[in-house]
C-alpha cells in the first residue's frame, strides 16, 4: 500500500515538475514572441504533426526519465514557434521518390546491349535509338550527355516529324523561351536546331556540323515546281456566282486524274465551254489563283485565304502537285503561335502533312509557356487527338516522350501529365518504350494516391522489362497496408540480383528495429551518393535530441551533393539550435536553386520564413555583404557564397553581374539547370548590347556551341572592350589542346581582360587561368607571379595551381606545402587532398586520397590510383573490385576503360570487351577506348 502510494507520489512530483517546465518554457516564448512582434494566432492553427508517445487522459502513467521528455519537450515547444510551426521531421513521415528514370540492375551490361544495337542499326533507322539511350542514361542526370543523345537522334532523323520535335526539344532543354525577346523561330546557327531545316525531309549524316542559312527564306517552299506538259487546246471558262474564270483546259486537267476525266472524259462538262463551279467551295479570287498556279507553278503571290482556299481544292479534286505545293508554302508562312493555334485544326482536317508540321513545331517551341492553352491542350491530351494526329503522320512516341516530360517538370501530378502519359503508353510499340511509358504513369498516379492503378501500371512496366518498377509496387503495398508483402517483394530482388545501394534504401522502408538501420547503412556503403539514408540517419538524431549530430550527419552530403531536400533539412535543424544565421544562409541557398520553394513539405514559403527569421540577426549592409562574399569565396564555400549574392539581389535584382556570379557558382556545384536560369536572367536584366552578348556567349558555351560562343564574343568586343568578353574569348579558344601560337594569343586576351574594370572576384580567375596557361608553355616563374597576384586578392584556390608550378620546378615540398594551405583555407577540400596526394609518398598519397573519398565519393581519380596499386602489387581481383564498387554509383567513362584494361590484361576479354562497349555508349569517340576494343576484339577471337 505504501509502494503504491510513494509511486503515485512520484508520479505526481514528475508530472508537476513538467507541467513547471513546459508552462516556464511558454511564458519565456510569449514574452519573446511578443518582443519581436510575432503573431503566432494565424501561423499556429494546425494540427500538430507528431502527436506525443503518452494518453491525452492519462498523460503520466510511470515517471519518465528526464532524457525520454526532452525530444517531446522541444517539439511541443517548436510547433509554437513560427519559425517552425510544423514542427521537426520524423523517420516514420518520409520516404525517397520513386525515380521516373528507367533503372537497370545491371548498368554496365545494358550500356553495352545498347551501344550494340547503335553499331547495328543503319544510320538512317537510328533515331530513335538514341532516344533509348537517352531514356537510358536520364538515371545518370547529367545534362550534357542528355543534350548529345538528343543531337544524336535529331541528326540520324529523316521524317520531318521527327526533326521537328527533336529541334524543339533541344531548344526546350536551353530555356530559350525565357531570353526577353526571344521568337520561337530563332535559330542558333546549327542546321541541327535549325527550326527551317526541320522542315525539310531527308537525312544528312553531315548536317550536325553544318551552319544553317536562316537568313535566307525557304523560298523554294512552292516555288520550284516545273511546269508539268499538257494540252494547250482551248479555254474553258468557269462560272462562280457573276463572275467568270478562263483557264486553259489542258493545263487545268493536267492538275489531277479527276480533273483530266471530268474535262476529256465521258462527263458532260467534257463538252463544256463553260462549267458551273458556284457550289465547288472555291471564290473566283481562288480559281483565278489556280489558274495562275497551272501557267507558272507559284504561289508567292497568293494570300494565305487564298492559299487555304487552293488546298482545299486540291484535296477536293485530288491535285497532288497542288496540294504539296500550298502545304509547304503555307507551313513556310507561319511565324507566330497564335497563327499555328489557328491553322492546326484546318490543316489536320486538309490533312496538310507539312502544314500540321509547322503548327506542331510553333506550339512546340513555346513550350511550357502553352502547355496549358486549351487549343494546345486539344490538339494533343485526348485519345481522339492522338488518333487525329496520327493520320497526318505527327503522332508518334517521341512526341509524347516530350511532351509528358515537359508535363512531368511542370507538375507531376497534373491531369494533363496523366493524359499525356496515357497518350505515350498508346504509342509506344518496343519493350523499353512500354517500361518507360507504364512506369512514368506509375509513378505520377503513386503521387496522385490512385494506388491501385499505380501498381497495375508499375507490375505492366515489371513484365515489359524495367525491374526497377518492383519498387513502384512495393511502394503502392505499402500504402495500402500491406508492409510485409512490400518487404518480401524488395527482398527477394535483393536475393535475385547483385545488390545495389537503391535495393537496401528500398528496403529499409519496411524493415523494423535494427534492420531498418542495417538497411540504410548498406545503402550508403553500396551507393554514397543516395540522399535518403544520411536524411534518415539525420532525423533519427533529431528524435534523439542529437541535433548538431544531425548536422554533421547532412553535411556528409551536401558537402559533395547538393540537393534542396538535404539543405532543407538542414536549415531545419539550424532553426531548432537558434543558429538563425545558418538557417537564414541555406534557405538562401534553396531560394537560388529553386526561387518558389515551399518549406515544411510545402506550407510555407522559403521566403517568408528568410523574412522571420532576418528580424532576429545583424542586418549587412551592401558594403557587409561585398566583404561576406570576398570572405565565403575566398574559403571556396560555396553555399555560403550563393547565399550573400541571394541577400544582394534581393536589394538589387535587376543586377545582372551578380547573376553571373550566382551562374558560375551554381556550375560549380553541378546545378546545371539552376545555373542556365541564372545566366538567362543575367542576359535579361543586361542594360547593355555588349554585356547582353557575353551572356548569350556563356549560354552556347555551357550548352556545347562554342564557335557561335565566340562569335558572341567578338561581336560584344566590336562594340565595347570588357573584361567579360574577351575572358569569354579566352577561356572558350582555351577549351582545345592548344599550340605555342594559340596559347600565346590566350594569353594576350587575359592581359587584355585584366586590363578592363572588373572586381577582385573575377581578376582573381582571370590570373588563375593565365597561370594555367603559363604552366603549359612552361613558362613557371611567370606562372606563379600570377598565382601569387592572384592569392594577394583572396583567389585561394590559386594555391592549386602554385603547387603545380612549384611541382614543375621539382620542389614537392613547396608543392605539398602550397595543398596543405588550400585544404587548411578551403571549406570544400576534397579536391585539394586528391591534388595534394600527388606531391607526397605512396602511404601520404593513400591516406590523402581515402580522405578524398570519404570528403567527395563522386571523384574518380581516387578508386583509380587505388585500383591502379592493387593492380601493380599484382593483387588483380582486388584492383577489379575497387573499380567495381565505384561503377555500381558511378558509371565513369575512365574507370570502365581501366577496368577493361585489368580485364584484357587478364585474358577476360568478354567482360574487356562489355565495359569497353559500356564506355563507348557514354562517350563513342573516346579514342582510348575504341584502340582497347579493337585490340581486345582481335585477342577474343583468335582465343576462340
């Protein structure tokens, strides 16, 4: 009795204890609140997200360690700020997506099937393989390769369909819509994206080479017919309402069988001088057009009525000549949207093949700006339009492929991006085409809660050969309560195949206890660079109250990949330590890569929250943030960087060399995209012609035209000399193995560029890359007169190049001293241990490289060196395994072409041979490779 009664006692002195604490803890935030003039009324009414472990009616039953309150504690108190009103995340309220990409279980292997097929294949049907390749390669997201299997496939393209889509896709991945001023028929200068030559039928092997001629009008467009022989025999006149036409009636017959049988054969109108033509559907003003077209074969001087009048009466008397030469003409009319939009549904019914191909290509090249015009959305969302499309030719899987991509980018889980999907479903007719098609639907109705259909489509991708959609399915039994079974499936492909990181991370979702921590760990071993495990590992410490582990946990991540999900998360966890500035830096950040974003899973946007959050730290003015960006550049971070030019635009957006910075950061974070949007706003916001050029130059730099580059560059120089423009110059003429003569002109246009007015910032890369080019023409000493100038104004990744020169000079002391200043300066140093391993011994080298790799598990150099002592110890499984581990993450052009080289070196020469393939499906002129293969060819078959 008396236990029963000290229990209760003590049950009654802990529940009084935290009544204490959480009442003091809420009078402390009100009175706080209140100061900073917060008015949490409106931003508090939600229903809390993680509801405490204990009984609303008996919240007590046991006393509770201290340990055990303090999670529920600080997050019962954090929902009741507005900094985070939603609380903290929770391990059991997150999952991965499902990736939309196709994903092979063996990369290596299907790299290879494919390159097999191109090398098979006749250039003119390849086309669409490399579609495949690039429905391929879209798990390795790097935009550049995507942007070459595109050209591929737009240059071995013969139908003008297909031309048209390709050219449009290639300008959708560049974002021209965004340049101010744009025209959706603006041309680059490469007969590849040309938008006029897309209208032409025929393959040319030699045209991705080729400049385009867009300044001239495609006037042979209905021009250059040949009068066709007929009869000159007589007139014969026709009768439209009042009004007569003569036309000669040989030639008139000489347009079509009908015309010819109605004019010389058994009709009565045989026998006619004059022909009732009131109720045939053509004015006089048309007829007398005809006329004109059968003594001259032109059309130049018909109006488009009149055109659409001539069509018509060509596809009402079946004149073919006719009706070809009104469908070019008309498609070479067609400048603008709002024309295609109305000639579309005119053109589909006359069944204008060329015509329907220059409407397409108009609404296609303002995509996604009309994506959601409901003509557009007419034109291709239903069964029926599809149908309508087709009889024309113009429907067809690539069409869709593009389409529901551009969908998929602007909202998942849109209707239209259903309709579209659905639509790519009906057109696809090979394996991979149905795997792609069922499992993109898949995964857009998995977000749409539509479940059951979502695992039909996901088990239909199963059998047309995509296992990756396993996880689709177990994902779709997963919400529908069926865990166990979730697990079993992922399970038994673990056992079926050789496991990979995504299978373990796929895993972990329905395994429990100390497997579910196994599982995420694996994942990691298995593929460092899958974000899911480090954000789980990072929010179970938070739920341990471990938040500054958590910290370190995403900085694992972030510090080699950067994604908004992990930044997110960490500004999460810097709110909750009240480290506002840190908080405030990556939610910059996230505004950069993304300026809409949502945080809190959406409810609340980025911005606001950078609003709340800035009342509670020192305010930088413009000259604070000049010095905080000088400072964060100098210590290579990059994110903070992004962040201090995020807080200047703010003040200052229409600055369009604070774009250009943010581009050139975000590049070299490997955001590709985000850094186009940034240089097109730069381009956009230019006050000047000559500024506006040098931009447009970075543009086709970065997306793979340099010579239109530095035609950009010599313009902008014409009119004005700048730093920009002739760094621009030098740093594209620099991107080819250079001669003594080429790189003594490099060097003449960076002295000129240093020369012009620009920041420390830039002169700093400017005397970097002149250091770069002094080393090559071994010219040390005034190489590191440049690194050190460049030093003097905080350019600290000029250390590298120093040690390089110093390297050179065969003092690799000086050179490991130079790399021990950069990795003790430098925020992101994973590329300072892997140079600096190169200037010390072997067992310094292994250290400094192993650091490397566990900084940035994404640089290959290290698995190589590794890969490469294993294998000159003789150790040759081992040196195989190295490369293997990295391959399995990263399919690396370099390391396959190594390992195939271990292969053939063990007289292995069907793996040699696969990898070489695999390296030449990512790269097929990477000379390298192609020696290896042809030399392991010969070595296989006389082993045969």
């Amino acid at each position: 009795m008396s236990t029963c009664t000290d229990s209760n006692e003590e049950r009654n002195i802990w529940k009084s204890r935290f009544v204490s604490l959480i009442r003091r803890y809420s009078l402390e935030l009100s009175h706080t609140m209140r100061g900073r003039g917060f008015k949490l009324k409106d931003r508090c009414k939600t229903t809390q997200v993680h509801p405490s472990e204990t009984s609303t009616s008996n919240p007590f039953p046991f006393p509770f360690p201290i340990s055990k309150l303090h999670f529920p504690t600080i997050n019962s108190i954090l929902q009741e700020s507005a900094f985070l009103p939603y609380g903290l995340p929770r391990t059991d309220s997150f999952e991965p997506p499902v990736e939309l990409c196709l994903k092979s279980v063996d990369f290596v292997e299907s790299l290879a099937e494919l390159y097999r097929k191109i090398q098979m294949t006749q250039d003119f049907d390849k086309s669409l393989v490399y579609l495949e390749q690039y429905a391929l390669l879209c798990s390795l997201g790097d935009p550049k390769l995507l942007r070459r299997c595109l050209q591929s496939a737009r240059l071995h393209a013969v139908d003008v369909h297909s031309k048209v889509v390709l050219s449009a896709w290639l300008r959708f991945e560049r974002r021209e819509d965004e340049l101010v001023g744009s025209s959706a028929l603006d041309c680059i200068g490469r007969v590849v994206e040309c938008p006029n030559a897309a209208l032409l039928h025929g393959y040319d092997p030699n045209s991705v080479f080729d400049h385009c001629l867009c300044s001239n009008e495609i006037s042979h467009f209905g021009n250059n017919f040949l009068s066709s022989e007929s009869q000159e025999d007589g007139v014969v006149c026709f009768c439209i309402g009042n009004e007569e036409v003569n036309c000669i009636r040989g030639k008139i017959a000489a347009l079509s069988a009908p015309l010819k049988s109605m004019l010389y054969g058994n009709f009565i109108e045989s026998d006619k001088q004059r022909i009732d033509f009131t109720h045939v559907g053509i004015s006089a003003d048309g007829m007398r057009a005809v006329d004109f077209f059968t003594r001259t074969r032109r059309l130049d001087s018909c109006s488009p009525n009149l055109l659409l009048e001539l069509l018509s009466f060509a596809n009402r008397f079946c004149c073919e000549e006719m009706k070809s030469a009104c469908d070019c003409y008309l498609a070479s009319l067609l400048s603008d949207i709002d024309e295609a939009l109305v000639l579309i549904d005119y053109a589909l019914e006359e069944r204008a093949h060329l015509l329907v191909a220059s409407c397409l290509q108009l609404m296609l090249r303002e995509l996604p700006g009309y994506l959601y015009n409901p003509r557009v959305l007419n034109t291709f969302c239903s069964s029926e339009a599809r149908e309508r499309l087709a009889t024309v030719g113009q429907a067809s899987f690539l069409l869709y492929y593009f389409l529901s991509q551009v969908a998929i980018e602007d909202n998942m889980m849109s209707k239209v991006t259903v309709m579209l999907l659905e639509r790519l479903k009906e057109c696809a007719s090979e394996r991979w085409q149905k795997a792609l098609a069922l499992h993109q639907l898949g995964c857009v109705l998995l977000e749409r809660k539509d479940y059951k259909e979502a695992q039909h489509c996901f088990e239909m991708a199963i059998e047309a050969g995509n296992i990756y959609s396993i996880v689709g399915v177990a994902r779709t039994k997963l919400k529908q309560g069926q865990r166990f079974l979730a697990y079993e499936l992922i399970n038994d492909i673990i056992t079926k195949y050789k496991p990979t990181g995504w299978m373990y991370q796929e895993r972990s979702l329905y395994s429990l206890g100390k497997q579910k921590i196994l599982d995420v760990n694996d994942a990691t071993r298995l593929d460092p660079t899958l974000s899911f495990p480090y954000k789980y590992r990072a929010i179970a410490m938070v739920e341990d109250s471990q938040i500054e582990a958590a910290v370190a946990e995403i900085n694992r991540i972030v510090d080699f990949k950067v994604s908004p999900d992990c930044i997110e998360l960490r500004a999460w966890c810097f709110i909750a330590l009240e480290d506002y500035q840190s908080a405030i830096r990556d939610i910059r950040a996230l505004l950069t890569l993304d300026p809409n974003f949502m945080m809190f899973r959406g409810k609340m946007r980025a911005d606001h929250l950078v609003e709340l959050l800035s009342q509670h730290v020192q305010p930088w003015s413009p000259a604070d943030c000049w010095m905080q960006l000088y400072d964060r550049w100098s210590f290579v971070d990059d994110i903070g960087s992004l962040a201090v030019i995020h807080q200047m635009l703010i003040n200052d957006p229409g600055r369009s060399v604070l774009r250009f910075r943010q581009s050139l950061l975000l590049l070299r974070l490997n955001c590709q995209k985000a850094a186009m949007r940034s240089l097109r706003l730069a381009r956009n916001h230019s006050t000047s012609k000559y500024e506006k050029l040098v931009y447009e130059g970075w543009i086709l730099y970065d997306t793979g035209h340099r010579e239109e580059a530095l035609a950009k560059a010599e313009e902008s120089i014409s009119i004005q000399r700048s730093f920009e423009a002739f760094f621009l110059k030098a740093y594209a003429l620099a991107d080819t193995t250079l001669d003594s003569e080429s790189s003594s002109y490099v060097i003449q246009l960076l002295e000129e560029a240093l020369k012009c007015p620009s920041d420390g910032l830039r002169k700093g890369q400017a005397l970097n890359n002149l250091g770069s080019i002094y080393v090559d023409c071994n010219k040390l000493d005034l190489a590191a007169d440049c690194y050190v100038s460049a030093l003097e104004i905080k350019h600290t990744r000029a250390h590298q190049g120093l040690a390089r020169a110093y390297h050179l000079k065969n003092d690799r002391k000086a050179a490991y001293e130079e790399m021990t200043k950069l990795i003790d300066k430098a925020q992101n140093k994973a590329s300072a241990y892997e140079k600096r391993s190169e200037y010390c011994d072997r067992d310094m080298a292994s250290n400094d490289l192993s650091m490397a790799t566990q900084l940035d598990p994404l640089r290959t150099y290290p698995y190589r060196y590794r890969a490469a002592v294993l294998m000159d110890d003789q150790r040759e499984t081992e040196a195989v395994e190295e490369l293997t581990g990295a391959i399995s993450f990263k399919p690396d052009l370099q390391m396959l072409n190594l390992r195939a080289a271990f292969h053939e070196s063990m007289t292995d020469f069907s793996r040699a041979l696969q990898d070489c393939e695999a390296a030449l499906c990512l790269d097929s002129n990477h000379k390298d490779t192609l020696d290896l293969y042809s030399r392991t060819r010969i070595q296989a078959r006389q082993n045969t």
